[in-house]
C-alpha cells in the first residue's frame, strides 16, 4: 500500500522517504477527520496535523496545524510574508491540490502552494498527515515533511 493509492504516498515513494501508511475506516458522519483519525490510530490529537488551504494577500497557501487546534489566520499570514489571511474556498482548495476536502494531503498537491508547517511538529519525530483521502494517514518525520514541501515552521495554531 506505501507508494499506491494517492499522489502523496506515490511522491514519498518516488523520492524514497521513510514513511509509513495507515489505513482505517472512515465515518462519514465523522465531525472532525482529523480527531477520527487521532483515535482510530490510538495517537495523541497534538501528533496529527491537518493540511488547511488559506488565501494570503489573493495567494493560496497551506497551513500545517495539529487537529486539535485552529489556524491562526494572522500568524499564517505573517509567515508566509503577507499582510491578510482568510480561509480558501472550498472549491478553489480542491482545484488547487487534487484533493477532496478532509482528505488534503500537503504533499503530491496538483499545484506546488507555498506551506507553512506549526513549530509544534518539531517536537516530534514523526507526525501524522493525511495521504490524500479520508481513513488514510501517512506517518513521517516533520523535518522530511518540511523538506519535501520547501515549507517553512511558524507558531501558526491558536
């Protein structure tokens, strides 16, 4: 299953990143995918980020945040080098990243968007994100994750 399934896992592959993949089932009726996630797993919800598509200044760009908190819209918006920062509409953030929303995975993205990654994730090894659709995880390294993406950290949760 590591290298099929989506553009994220099949990037990870190619550019031989040790990664792991985790599958559960995914409830729709789920209100949160990201805490669906965490549980189903059986990690902590601060080791499991969620990939949100903000607009900087009229850009697209991508924050990393751990599912229990919330993108801090300013904080994001000052890392990127912006001045204002609301989020993407839905639809602009599937056409960006091939990605059906609660499965947009930060990496294999149709459109390369700039990312910014919370400081939290540092203080892990690995992190968990999705691989690119509901009730798939792709477990790895933050650094490797920062370093795939060109993305940068910041303190980008509230």
């Amino acid at each position: 299953m590591a290298g099929k399934g989506t553009p994220a896992t099949a990037l990870l592959t190619k550019k031989g990143v040790t990664h792991r993949v985790h599958a559960y089932d995914h409830d729709p009726r789920a209100e949160s995918f990201g805490l669906e996630a965490a549980e189903a797993l059986g990690q902590s919800p601060d080791r499991v980020f969620k990939t949100l598509v903000a607009d900087v200044d009229g850009n697209l760009t991508v924050g990393v945040v751990p599912v229990t908190g919330q993108l801090d819209l300013k904080a994001l918006a000052a890392a990127a080098g912006g001045k204002k920062a609301k989020m993407a509409e839905i639809a602009a953030a599937e056409r960006a990243t091939g990605y059906v929303a609660g499965g947009i995975s930060p990496l294999g993205q149709k459109k390369r968007l700039p990312v910014v990654i919370d400081t939290s994730a540092q203080a892990f090894d690995t992190v968990f994100c999705s691989a690119g659709r509901r009730g798939l995880e792709i477990e790895l390294s933050p650094d490797e994750l920062a370093n795939l993406l060109g993305a940068t950290f910041a303190e980008i949760s509230a």
